[in-house]
C-alpha cells in the first residue's frame, strides 16, 4: 500500500463512507477516518466527502454539514490547494460551503432517481481524474433526490469558459443545467460530481463498470509524483 493518505470524512447520517474507504485502500493508498466533531485534518494528502444525508438534509442538503468543526480546518486547507473530492452529498455540502459555485436543488421529476448512469469524462487536468481521457464514457450510479445542478447565467458562462465542468450527463436524469454531473473549482483541486464513484470499483457489487476506480487511482497516481 502507498504511503498516500486519503482522508473519509464521516457526518451523522453519512452513508457511503466505508464504501469510500474501500475504494481509497483498493486503489493503493491508505484511508484515513475524519469525525465531523473533530479540529483535525490528521495530516491527510486529500480528502473524500462522500454521499449519504448529513444531518437527514434538514434546512438544505449539506447546509449543516458546513459549519461541522472539521469545516473549519477543511474550508482552509482546501482553498490552499487541498485536493478535496465531494460525491453527491459530499458535492451538495462543498456547495454549501462556497468551496464550489452554484448549487444542488430537487430533481426536475420531484421523482428520487437510482440507476446506473452513462456519462462523459470532460477533464483530465485535475487531481481527480487523470485516469481519464476527455469524451471517454463511463457509467456510474447516480442516487438522489436533489441532485439538479443550478447556478446563475453568468456563473454557468463562467464554468464553461473557464473548463470547470468535470463530467456531464449522457441522457439527463435530474434536469441539471448544461447537463452538468460535475464541476471543479478554479484552481482545479477541488472537484464534485452527484454519482458515485467508490460504488463502481469493484465486480462484486455488481455494478456493470469497475469506472469508479479511475476517480481513486487518479488520486493516488497525484499524490505519489507530487
């Protein structure tokens, strides 16, 4: 195993954490425990907010979950250059903490949607996704009842403009703006997207793509040449 350490941050109603966990160890490196409660980082080399329903999603998803103590030493950090990759939950929480624009809002068929989902990769150039070619497919399950990407006009020209949309939907689900599953900031460390990646690593969960991986290799392949 590399020495590479990934942070799993845990909220009271995360769901995915072990499953992020396991995915950060089958790709080599080694997963770390954050508590929500905790001022400790614990030296981590990045940092994985996964899916679930911090708080049950009171007020707005995520909107709790951003004043957790580990916020605190996260919000910095990763303005610093932190990488920092949120998955649905974790997307909707990095959202709330203005670490990411725009936000995530209920599904344009007020319908809660869990299927596997084509998408395309549109980035390779973050810490996240060099695993990846950009226009590669690949299919991953989405869960979620407010996972509509929205954001202002001028801050959806901007994304554009800038190369921030990570990855897109092929065949909309939720009616996200520009299709968008996915976003970076600008300096590119930090990243979110609604699917989720750490369920698509493996053959015995049954997904049909083991795509999920690339997400954890890319993270590990970073951290080792950095």
């Amino acid at each position: 195993m590399s020495a590479a350490r990934v942070g799993v941050v845990t909220f009271p109603g995360t769901l995915d954490d072990q499953d992020a966990a396991r995915a950060v160890r089958l790709a080599g490196a080694q997963a770390v425990p954050l508590w929500h409660a905790e001022h400790d980082l614990k030296g981590v080399d990045a940092v994985f907010l996964p899916g679930g329903f911090s708080y049950g999603d009171y007020l707005r998803c995520g909107a709790i979950s951003r004043f957790a103590p580990l916020m605190e030493e996260l919000i910095p950090a990763a303005r610093s250059g932190l990488p920092v990759l949120g998955t649905c939950n974790g997307f909707q929480i990095l959202c709330e903490a203005h670490l990411l624009p725009g936000a995530l809002t209920r599904n344009a068929s007020l319908h809660y949607i869990c299927r596997d989902q084509r998408l395309v990769v549109e980035r390779d150039d973050t810490p996240w996704t060099s695993a990846f070619r950009p226009g590669q497919e690949i299919v991953l399950p989405v869960k979620h009842g407010e996972g509509r990407y929205v954001a202002a006009p001028e801050t959806l020209a901007a994304l554009e403009a800038g190369g921030q949309v990570v990855i897109r939907y092929v065949g909309n689900p939720n009616g996200s703006l520009n299709d968008i599953a996915g976003i970076r900031n600008e300096a590119g460390n930090i990243v979110g997207l609604m699917p989720h990646p750490e369920h698509a690593v493996e053959d015995l969960v049954g997904a049909p793509s083991t795509d999920g991986l690339g997400f954890f290799t890319s993270i590990l392949k970073n951290l080792v040449n950095a």
